[in-house]
C-alpha cells in the first residue's frame, strides 16, 4: 500500500500541537523537531523491551516523514527529490543522490544529541545543491590510507571512493573527527556541517616532522581568534583555519593523489605551523 506522506506529515505536526509546539514545515520548525525529539530520548527508559522499541520506531518514522515532506518544502523538492519506497523504509532520491530522514530520526531518539536533525538538513541542502557529492570518484591513488574516528572505529586500506562514507559521518555530526593515517604522517579534520579544523603532520626520515594548517585562502590574513563550536566541544581557532567542506574534500583528494608530501603541500591551501605545534608539545620552549 503507498504511504500518504502528507497526511502522516500532518500527525506529527498534531502531535507537536499536544505540546503546545509547532510544526509548520519551515527551516525554523527544524529545530522545533530537535526539541520535540530529545524528550524522547531523554524518556527512553519508559520504553522497554520489544513493545517499547517497536513504539519508538513508529514515532521515528511519523516523524522522519514530516522531516522529510519539510525538506522537500523548503528546498529538495525543486532539486528533483521525492519519496521512493525502498525495500526497508522509505527514502528521499533524486537521479544522484539519497538521503533517509526517517533512519536519522530514529538515530536521534536512540543517541541524543549527537545525531542533531539541524546539521543532517544542513548536509541534506548541501547534498541536493551539489556541493557534497556521495558519488563514487575513483582515482589512482599513491597513499595507503588507514582511518580512525572519534567513536574509536578504525579501518585499514580505506579506498578512495569510500572515503566520503566517513567525511559525511563527521560533517552530520555522528563523529567529532576524522584522522587518515599513512605511512610518513597523517591528515585530520574536526566540525560540522561546512566549518571544519583540518591539519596535517609528516615525518621525516631524520625523526624529526613538520606540520601543517589547512587555511581558507580568502581569508588568509585573519589571524584573530574566533569561537568554534561542534556537538563534542568548543575551540577558539584562528578565523582563517576555518574551512569549508568542499575545501576538506580537495584536500583528502590531494592526499590520496599525492603520495610525495612536497606534491601533496602543493596542491592545498595551507601554511607551516611546525614551531607553533612543537612549542605547544613542549619539545622548545
């Protein structure tokens, strides 16, 4: 039988009316779901066993679907994406691309915060305008790259076109970061959404190494301090080290490209931070 969306749309938004909320199918009302979403995470314990998560899921999807009808409202629908019953839930597709509102707020019920609805739909209007592709991009890559995420997940001999699998998981907020391990060094990065705090590190056959901070180029002359925040913390980076997600994706390209670090600080916006991070190691003084 074909899911009337609109009309399980609308039981949520009745729903939200019981407490005293509104939910009008506008970005604003986003956040509004984030606040209507924690009570049942914070009440999880008053949903036990089987019963208990069967109730769960079908408040996940009542509400994944009013998710999803308000951001085909405020911006996918004009990029191409409907609703597709898939073999498991429905989901969100254009000709490229997929998204599922309704795993994402059951994530956000079962794990709190970290699985915030605000920055999936920020992800979700990046996706539908192009400017965060998870299209597969194969290339003849010269590193071997072995990840680890915050959550303590490691990987060996991540390929390139999976690596985005992972990128998405920090820039959604499920992950504080990522860290793309190789044989003479390492590339990290830590944000949300489109701000990020990327660097990288080589070591020198001699044992010494040098580091290095991955800038936005408009902004290379702003040095001053700014406040940074993500789901695991706050930071006060320089404004310049601020950058975007397509920049992250640039340079993890020139990494797995580049296999020389001479090469591979060619191609990226960056500057040399090495007696910064050694005075902060303690190493001088």
């Amino acid at each position: 039988m074909e899911l009337n969306y609109k009309e399980i749309a609308q039981e949520a938004a009745a729903d939200a009316e019981t407490l005293n909320l509104k939910l009008d199918y506008t970005k604003q009302s986003i956040e509004t779901l984030d606040l209507i979403l924690d009570q049942y995470h914070e009440n999880l314990d008053q949903y036990p066993g089987e019963e208990g998560a069967a109730t769960l899921w079908n408040i996940a999807v009542r509400f994944g679907i009013y998710l999803g009808e308000t951001l085909l409202n405020i911006h996918l629908a004009e990029k191409g994406f409907a609703w597709e019953e898939g073999e498991d839930i429905p989901i969100l597709k254009n000709e490229s691309s997929g998204i599922s509102p309704i795993s994402k707020v059951h994530k956000r019920i079962l794990n709190g915060y970290e699985d915030n609805i605000k920055s999936f739909s920020e992800i979700a209007v990046m996706i539908a305008d192009g400017r965060f592709s998870l299209q597969k991009e194969p290339l003849k890559a010269e590193r071997r790259i072995d990840i680890r995420l915050e959550s303590g997940y490691e990987e060996e001999d991540v390929l390139y076109e999976d690596i985005y699998e992972y990128i998405l998981l920090v820039a959604n907020g499920e992950e504080d970061f990522l860290v793309m391990s190789s044989d003479d060094g390492f590339l990290e990065f830590y944000g949300i959404n489109d701000e990020f705090i990327c660097d990288t590190r080589v070591n020198l056959p001699d044992g010494d190494f040098r580091t290095y901070q991955i800038i936005n180029k408009e902004k290379e002359d702003k040095t001053n301090r700014i406040h940074f925040e993500t789901p695991y913390g706050e930071y006060t980076p320089e404004e310049r080290e601020v950058v975007s997600l397509n920049v992250i994706r640039a340079v993890v390209k020139a990494y797995y490209e580049h296999g020389d670090y001479e090469k591979f600080i060619e191609q990226i916006p960056c500057v040399d931070n090495t007696l910064e991070t050694k005075q902060c190691m303690g190493l001088i003084k």
